[in-house]
C-alpha cells in the first residue's frame, strides 16, 4: 500500500470534495440541456418519442446520443469518487479534473465528440450557460 495514502497526505480533502460536488452538479445540468436539445433534434428528424422506456433506450444505445455519453460517464466516475462509500485520493480528484478540462476544453482525443460538443454549444444558449458554470469549477 501507499506509505502516503496511509499517513493520509493524499486523502481527498474537503475542499476538493466540495468542488468535485459542484463540478458533478454543473455537468449534470449540462448534460440535461445538451440531453434535451439533442432529442429534439431526434424528434425533429425521426418522429416524437413513443415512450419514456424508448428515449431511455435511445439515449443508451442510438449512435444519435453516443457523443452525450462522454460527459455522462465522467460524471458517474466523479460522483464515485466523492462518495463516501469508496472516496477517491487527492490525485484521482485531481485526475478527473483534468479529464473534465480536456473534455471541456475541447482539448479530447475525439474529434467527433469535440465537434458535435462545440455545434451544440453554438446552437443553443443554454447549454453555454451550463458550460460556463462548469468551467467555474476548473482552475
């Protein structure tokens, strides 16, 4: 085991626990707006959603919806890290942190994801605002 992690000195700090926090809120309700703009696209090109189970469906398994899961699953892994349950290191907060700049800033190793992430943006005014409230969150 790791000498630092047992002596605490890599132990996710309050701080970073609280910030962490408010990123995960900040991207969930970026996602929610990004998540419904693009199921009104869906619907504007293929029809109205039947149900709640089928756009659930969609959402998990429609390459219309594939790009939207990036920014879901980082999601998941920072509220797993700040749960109390199985609490990450400073250096895995840190970590996902830097993966929420990169995915934030463009700056991701998928070029699809990026471009669909910035049309949207361009297209929709409140999904700037979430973006810009989740930047707030990164230094």
């Amino acid at each position: 085991m790791n000498k630092e992690f047992e002596d605490g000195h890599d132990k996710l700090t309050d701080e970073t626990r609280g910030n962490l926090k408010n990123l995960s809120k900040a991207m969930l309700r970026l996602h929610k707006t990004l998540l419904d703009a693009a199921k009104m696209d869906y619907e504007a090109k293929n029809g109205a959603i039947a149900s709640v189970n089928q756009y659930f469906q969609l959402v998990i398994d429609d390459p219309h919806f594939a790009w939207l899961r990036k920014i879901s699953s980082l999601i998941a892994l920072i509220d797993e890290a700040v749960s109390v349950r199985r609490p990450a290191t400073e250096g895995e907060a840190k970590g996902l942190e830097n993966e929420a700049k990169l995915l934030l800033n463009f700056q991701d190793g998928d070029e699809s994801f990026n471009e669909k992430f910035q049309t949207a943006l361009q297209n929709n005014q409140d999904a700037v605002l979430g973006y810009n409230d989740a930047l707030k969150y990164l230094d």
